[in-house]
C-alpha cells in the first residue's frame, strides 16, 4: 500500500513537471519573459476623415500595413477612414483621451494647446519641393514641435504625411496678388488664414468646407484656397472656372499616436513603427509632388478649369509678412530663421 502511493505520488511529479515545462521554457535564466509566437497581439486604431483613395488616406493605410509588416505581426493597425470615427474635432479629441490609438491631423489643430503651431500654418513657409523634404524627411528638424505635443495634450508623431500644394480656385483669373483686391474670399475660420486673405486685399468670409460648392456656385464667394485634389474630389471645377497656381502652401500633415498607448508598446514595436514611417513616409511624400500634374490635367480635360502662373513675388512678400510677425509673436525667429529660410 505505502510502496503503490509512493509510485502515484512520483507519477504526479512527473506529470506536474511536464505541464510546468513549456511555461518555464518561456523564461530566460534572469527569470524575464521572452516573446513568444502566443504573445497577444496589439491592436491599435488609427482614423482620417480624409476619404479612401486619396492620397492621404491611402498615406495612413500603407503606414497601418507597413506596421504590420515590420512589427511581423504583433500589431495590428485598423485604419478607418472617410471621418468614420467623427469629424476632426471629434477624431482630435479621440486620440487625446485615447479612444483613438492614431490619426492624420492637419497642424492647425495643435494650436488649441500650443498657439505657436500658427507657424506651421502660414504660407510659403516652403520654398519648393527640395526645402519641404529637407525639413519633414530629416530626423529633428521639427522636434522643437514634436516635444510641444509630447508634453501637451499628449501626442506622439509618428509619421509625417503632405507635399500636396493649394492654390486659389475662383470664378474670375488670377494674374498677380492685385487681382484679388476687394475679392470676397471663403476662408476657414482660423485667424491665420483670415489674416493671410486680408493681407492679400481679400475680403475673406467664413464659410464651412462642405459648403464652399454652393458658396461658389451662388456668389458667396468669388474663390477659395484648396489643395488641387480637394478641388477634384468637391467638384470645384464645375462651378468655378479658374485656378491660380500660386503654391502658397504644402500640406504638412502629422499623424500623431496617444503618447501612453505608444510607450506602452515594447522597443521592438516601436522600433518597427519607425521603420515603417521611414519607407512609407518619403514615398508618400513624393507621390504627392508627383500627382499636382495628374492633378491639373484632371481639372483641365474633365471641368475645363484654366490655370494662370500669377507672379508670386507679391504673394511671398506679403505672406512672409504673417510669418515674421507670428515668428516674432510667439519668440520662435531662430526656429523659423534655422528652417524655414
């Protein structure tokens, strides 16, 4: 009797240990965890309003995908776009409170914590294609930026997205910055932007995006400042006839993460997310460069929209006027001087 207990109690042990075995096969000798093929996976949410199949949207898409890709599966990127998830207010607020792991933002919505972010929105803070790829694609020439968002309201970039120019679309040409005095003028309701029109002569009206067609199609407004594929994709061209190729502006776009759920995730996976922004980011960046002549031919041949070079010497000198007074405003001239000029 004591000799068949003995032999069940051994048997036990065994058994004990071989369940126990794969658990402390996950271990290394200093008795951390090591990754496993059974790691739960990461699943993040990342969100646009911009629509599917432009190019923005399809920035953030391949971002989500090249995570994926080099992260080899341990996250998971969802991207929704088309404003799914709510307007940019709301998608804004998303990602601050964290609802929302990620989203392409335009600079301008920084600004609610940090003013100086005007910066960033006035024109012909770029140069050319050469000067804003220069900037966006070399490590820390935004980081003066970058650590206003980490600090408040909590935001970690991620990836830069953009290169796309705007231009004025109107109902009348544009040859020179003289044409558009006492012009009416939609215009967001940022003050940057009321400003820039101002100073250009223009008498600026709000008016919201989704009803910049019909402003235009009933003399709301004589014209309004978009990039060329929003031009394309609201139909612009069908009520307004005329677009001024002035380039007084590059989209500089961030995607930024909630910066807790970024330093929740493991070296490796953060690792894997700069390397996905390193391919995707500059790609993105050129095809944007690339499609402004797709673009025009769109425009041309499809709304027959003609397009005017207008000398851009007085729009630079009175949009630089803007961004040396808010340089100045907010104590950022040798940020400005150091990349901006």
């Amino acid at each position: 009797m004591i000799l068949k207990k003995t032999a069940l109690k051994k048997s036990s042990l065994l058994l004990l240990s071989g369940m126990l075995l794969p658990f402390a096969s996950g271990f290394s000798n200093d008795g951390s965890a090591q990754a496993s093929e059974n790691a739960e996976t990461v699943k993040l949410v990342a969100a646009t309003i911009n629509p599917r199949g432009s190019l923005l949207a399809d920035a953030l898409i391949a971002f989500g995908d090249e995570i994926e890709n080099q992260s080899d599966g341990t996250i998971e990127v969802n991207v929704r776009t088309d404003g799914i998830l709510g307007s940019a207010s709301s998608q804004y607020q998303s990602v601050i409170s964290g609802d929302i792991d990620m989203i392409y933002s335009d600079s301008g919505w920084f600004a609610e914590q940090h003013p100086v972010f005007e910066v960033l929105s006035s024109h012909y803070l770029f140069k050319d294609r050469e000067h804003f790829e220069s900037i966006v694609n070399t490590e820390g020439k935004l980081s003066y930026f970058e650590d206003l968002l980490v600090e408040r309201p909590g935001l970690k970039t991620v990836m830069y997205a953009g290169g796309l120019e705007r231009n004025i679309i109107s109902t009348f040409p544009i040859n020179g910055v003289e044409d558009l005095q006492g012009r009416t003028m939609r215009s967001g309701t940022g003050a940057t932007e009321l400003e820039w029109w101002r100073n250009l002569g223009a008498n600026p009206t709000n008016i919201d995006f989704n009803e910049v067609y019909s402003a235009l199609q009933t003399g709301v407004v004589e014209g309004s400042q978009n990039s060329l594929d929003a031009m394309i994709q609201q139909r612009f061209g069908e009520v307004a006839k005329h677009v001024a190729r002035t380039q007084h502006s590059l989209t500089l776009g961030f995607v930024v993460m909630n910066n807790e759920r970024y330093e929740s995730l493991s070296d490796e996976q953060k690792e894997a997310i700069q390397r996905a922004a390193d391919i995707v980011q500059p790609e993105y960046i050129s095809r944007a460069f690339e499609q402004a002549k797709e673009d025009m031919e769109t425009l041309e041949n499809e709304f027959g929209v003609t397009f005017t070079n207008p000398e851009r010497e007085g729009f630079v000198e009175r949009s630089r006027l803007q961004l040396d007074e808010l340089a100045a405003r907010y104590d950022v001239e040798d940020i400005v001087e150091e990349t901006f000029n």
